[in-house]
C-alpha cells in the first residue's frame, strides 16, 4: 500500500482490504483511502463502525464526520472506547463552531486528562477535519507528556495554521523525534513561521537546544528570504555549534537550490573571522608547544590537554573556511580537498593539499595555506625568512581568558595558575565573577594559586 500511495496510485488499493484481519493493514488503508478522497469505500465504512478495535471504529467515525452525519456522531458519545469519544467530540464540535460550552468543557477534560488514547484520538480527528475551533486545543495537546499524542497535534498543526501555533512547534524543535514533522508544519505556516524562526535564532535567551536545531528549520523553506536569514545569522556572534549549524543549514539549501544567489558581503566577512580565528589557533598552539614547553618545566596535564583543545578548534576553524569557500565559490573540489586533508594517510593529505592550492580563492590562498601545513604537516610550507616569533605564555593565555570560548578560557585559567602568572590576575577576577559558574569555580581556584603580588 505504501509503494502505491508514493506512486500516487491509491485507486488501485482495492476496498475490500478493510475486510483484512490486520488491524494496522484496516486503519492505513482508510487514511489512505480518507487522504486521497476516494468514495468507492463508502459501503464498507458502516460495517466497521461495531469493529471490536476502537481504532478502526474511530477511524469509520471520522469518515461519518466527513460525510457529515451527525446522528453517527451522537450515538458515538456513548461509546465505551474513549478514543471512539474523543473523535466523535472534534465531529461535533468541528459541526457546532465556537460557543457551545458543554463541548467546550468536554474538550478541556480530554486535553488535560491523563488518558494518552484520547489525547491521541481528539488530534487524529482534529487533522482530518480542522477548523478554527480547534487552535485552542492543539497547544495544549502540544504540552502532553505522550510523544505520541505530541507527533500527532505537529501533524494536526500542519493541516490547521494559525500564528499562536509557532511558538510550541518552534519549542518542540529541541525534540530529537519530532523535529522532521516540526519542519514541515513550520514550512505549512510560511512566512509567519520563518519570521519567527529568524526571531529565535538571533535571540539569545532561548535555549540552545532549541536555537541549534533553527538553522535547518529555516532551510527547510528552500527560499531566498530562508538563504538571506541564514547567510545574516553568520554575522552575529554565536557558539561554534550553533555557527556550525549555520553554515551546514546553508549547504543543505545551496545543494538543493543550486542556482540560488547568496549575499557574498556576510560569508566573506564570515570567511575573514574564520581565517582569523585560524591563524590566532595555530599561533597559540605553537607557543605553548616546543622550545617553550621545556622553558617552563615541561609539559604538564593542563598544558598537554589546552594544546588539544586548540589544535581540535583549529581543525573546526579550518573548516568553516572551506564550508564558507564553497558557499562563496561553489566547487566539489574544495570539499573533496578538504576530505583529503582529514585523511588519515599521509600520501592522501597531500593529495588533498595540491588540490586545495589549486582551488582555494586566491583572497584565502595565502592565509589559509600555512594553517593547513601546520595542522596537517604536510610539509609543503616554504621556510621563513626569519624566525617566528611568537607570543609568551601570558600573552597566550590572556588571549584565550578574553575570548569567546568557555572550554579554553577554563583551561588557561587554570593553566595560569599552574605557572603563577600574577599578571593574568584582572582576567582571572573578571572570569571568576561573570564567567559561567563551572568557568568560574576554576578561576577562582586559579586566583587562590597564585602568589602574592602582582609580578
């Protein structure tokens, strides 16, 4: 039946399978049969109103609703089956409008009872048959703790729009399961919904866990206004992996819509910050890796774990800037270079460096090639002139307890305070006090490591 119906070729679905002994093969049948408008069934429904599953029997009752037979919607508020009831209730209320108060009450037992088959049942109906009086049930249902019943009221949402919908479906994004429905329920409230996507993605006061999964929402409309709140999104300030679903969000959009113009002016500053955060990894890591290891003290487990975090952040740093290449120069050469460079064999990452100075923009070429060399040691840096000279472990560490990144402000504080570097000790007082409080605990044990004075 599913083969046929993605073919679109339901007609051929014959009636009688309602008669088939399968519960699950009966109650697909008549969605499908229901979904495609088909009347040759109309005979059999009657019969499948005394099924002894209350499923089917609420599934023939929601045919009756569309049929518009009242007096088979009547009798089934005496059903003994609560899911019979409960579609039975959206039939009549669907009929009634606005203003009856005893169905409205009977709607509000369902909605904030605790039996899930009616919850289930009172959405299942309110998506076959939606109407405006439904929009004050279906938040409700949406704050239900059966994730079925929260499935089934995204799927009614999609079928009855309405603006008082979008903030439980932008909230449900932060649900793994649901996410896929919520997209398309989202896309069904057209601009409405992308403008309050666009809302939530630039606030910063809503969770993360929601915020992360908007990027893909928004491309999900496949339009040029979902491309322009996408491509201006990368010009705010944001944690590496909501800015990583960002740029993977407009990736998704340009392979689906090719031809699709993004503005360059927000991906080439997008592409400058990344280049930027790529040379300060590579400058840092270095300095606290080599001759400077051994000048003070050796390496400790701070210093060993601070240097992997920044070459990992480098590596994601490397990334962006390839992600934004090929936003800005399309070409299945930069990603297939970048692949090459990740590889683990040596001979393959060199393979991938030629190809990325082949097809690096020449406006990156310079900047990006050096990280890639010394990230990937592919040894195809030419020596210097002079010596590098690079920063000392204060100046190091100052640097990442004013950034951006918790992780690494964590580890130079306490880094700091491992080598009692008093001068760092302004930084670390404004950590311990306004820093996220694991970030803070660490500076403040930093601070208490530190000697007196102030050298």
């Amino acid at each position: 039946m599913d083969l046929l119906a993605e073919q679109s070729r339901v007609g051929l679905i014959p009636a009688l399978i309602l008669f088939h002994p399968s519960a699950e093969v009966v109650l697909r049948a008549l969605e499908l049969f229901s979904s495609a408008r088909r009347e040759d069934y109309d005979a059999i429904v009657p019969r499948l109103r005394s099924h002894p599953d209350p499923r089917i029997r609420a599934a023939a009752l929601r045919a009756a609703a569309a049929a518009d037979e009242p007096g088979k919607l009547l009798d089934a508020m005496g059903d003994p089956s609560p899911i019979v009831r409960a579609t039975a209730l959206v039939g009549l209320a669907a009929r009634a409008g606005a203003g009856d108060g005893e169905l409205e009450r009977q709607f509000r037992d369902v909605v904030e009872g605790s039996s899930a088959e009616a919850q289930l049942a009172l959405a299942q109906a309110i998506r076959a048959r939606p109407a405006p009086v439904f929009e004050g049930a279906l938040p409700g249902l949406a704050r239900s703790p059966h994730l079925e019943v929260r499935r089934e009221t995204v799927r009614a949402m999609s079928a009855l729009t309405s603006e008082t919908f979008l903030a439980p479906l932008v909230a449900l994004l932060a649900e793994q399961t649901l996410r896929a429905d919520v997209r398309r329920a989202l896309v069904a409230h057209g601009q409405p919904a992308l403008r309050s996507l666009a809302r939530t993605l630039a606030d910063e006061s809503q969770p993360q866990s929601v915020r992360r999964h908007v990027p893909k929402a928004i491309a999900a409309f496949r339009s040029e206004a979902a491309a322009s709140e996408l491509t201006e999104a990368l010009a705010r300030r944001q944690d590496g992996l909501l800015r990583f679903s960002v740029l993977s969000a407009l990736g998704s959009l340009r392979r689906d819509r090719p031809g699709l113009a993004l503005d360059p002016v927000p991906l080439g500053r997008a592409l400058e910050g990344a280049l930027a955060d790529s040379e300060a990894l590579m400058r840092a890591r270095r300095a606290l890796g080599g001759a400077r290891r051994a000048e003070v003290g050796g390496e400790t487990p701070a210093r060993e774990a601070l240097a992997a975090l920044l070459r990992h952040k480098q590596q994601h740093a490397v990334e962006r800037c390839f992600r934004l290449l090929n936003l800005l120069h399309p070409s299945e050469d930069i990603l297939r270079a970048y692949r090459a460079l990740e590889s683990e064999a040596g001979d393959v990452r060199s393979r991938g460096r030629e190809l990325a100075e082949h097809v690096i923009a020449p406006e990156a070429r310079p900047r990006l090639l050096p990280v890639i060399d010394d990230l990937y040691e592919t040894g195809s840096a030419p020596e210097p002139d002079e010596p590098e000279k690079l920063p000392d472990d204060g100046e190091v560490l100052r640097d990442l307890l004013e950034g951006s990144s918790d992780s690494l402000a964590a580890l130079a504080a306490y880094h700091a305070g491992e080598l009692g570097l008093t001068r760092l000790r302004p930084q670390l007082t404004r950590l311990r006090d306004a820093a996220p409080p694991p970030v803070a605990e660490v500076a403040a044990q930093a601070l208490d490591a530190l000697p007196a004075g102030t050298g």
